[in-house]
C-alpha cells in the first residue's frame, strides 16, 4: 500500500520563501534550483508564485506563462513533486514524445478530472528533473 505523501507548508501565516523551501527540501535543492534556472534560462515570461489554498490547507508553487499555468507545485518533508495538467489534445503529443513510458502510462491510465488529466513528477534525482523540462515545453506549445 502507498504511503501518503505528506505536504508540510500548511500555515496561511507563513509564506514559503527560499531558505523555508530549502529547509524542508534539503538536499533536493539543487533539484529544485536546476528546475528555476532552466524556466529561467529558457523562458524568460515565465513566472511562479505561492498561493495558500483552503481547499486543500497548504501553499502552493503556481509557475505561469502570462494566464496559463505551466505547473504546480508541491513542497514535502525531503522532497518536492511538480505536477501538470493536460487536456486531451495532449495525448498523441505526450504518446509520440520521448518521454519515459511509466511517466506516458500515468498520463494514459491515472485519473481524470473532467476532461484533464494530470503528470505528478516526484522529484528525487536528475533524472526527474530531465523529465520536467520535457514537459514544460509540451505544455507551453499546447493551446
């Protein structure tokens, strides 16, 4: 049985700022900074920001592109996870990608949210990081 992942920045008073993120990451930081510089090297009308969310009572990392957001996410004791969400128009992209076949899989056969499906990426190793900035430019080029 899975184990349940556990989000850790879940006071509204306390907004996440680097030396907070990194103090709950620890040595995934450079996973996380090798993630920034290449949104930042790459694309630069890109922007990311924390929001408090009530529905689920934890902040959030939004990365947008002008009003479209690129991704989410999430920061956990040791780790952190970046998830984004794809319409169908995604699928024959996502399929034809090189992309790894379970991340292709967890697009294929996970649960569905409407017509969206989602992509989490727990990031643990730069592998995983290879995977997000394949992502991020599939999903900047869908509409």
């Amino acid at each position: 049985m899975a184990t349940k992942e556990i989000l850790v920045l879940s006071d509204p008073d306390v907004k996440p700022d680097e030396k907070l993120i990194f103090s709950k990451i620890g040595d995934k930081k450079k996973l996380w900074q090798a993630i920034m510089t290449f949104i930042s090297d790459n694309y630069s009308d890109m922007e990311g920001g924390w929001r408090y969310y009530n529905d689920g009572k934890q902040w959030l990392f939004k990365m947008v592109q002008k009003k479209k957001t690129i991704f989410w996410g999430a920061i956990l004791e040791g780790a952190f996870k970046i998830t984004f969400y794809f319409g169908g128009k995604a699928e024959p992209v996502i399929v034809a990608s090189d992309l790894p076949d379970n991340v292709k899989q967890q697009y294929l056969t996970g649960p569905r949210y409407g017509k969206i499906r989602a992509i989490s990426i727990l990031v643990n190793d730069l592998s995983d990081v290879s995977v997000i900035k394949k992502l991020i430019p599939v999903k900047v080029k869908l509409k």
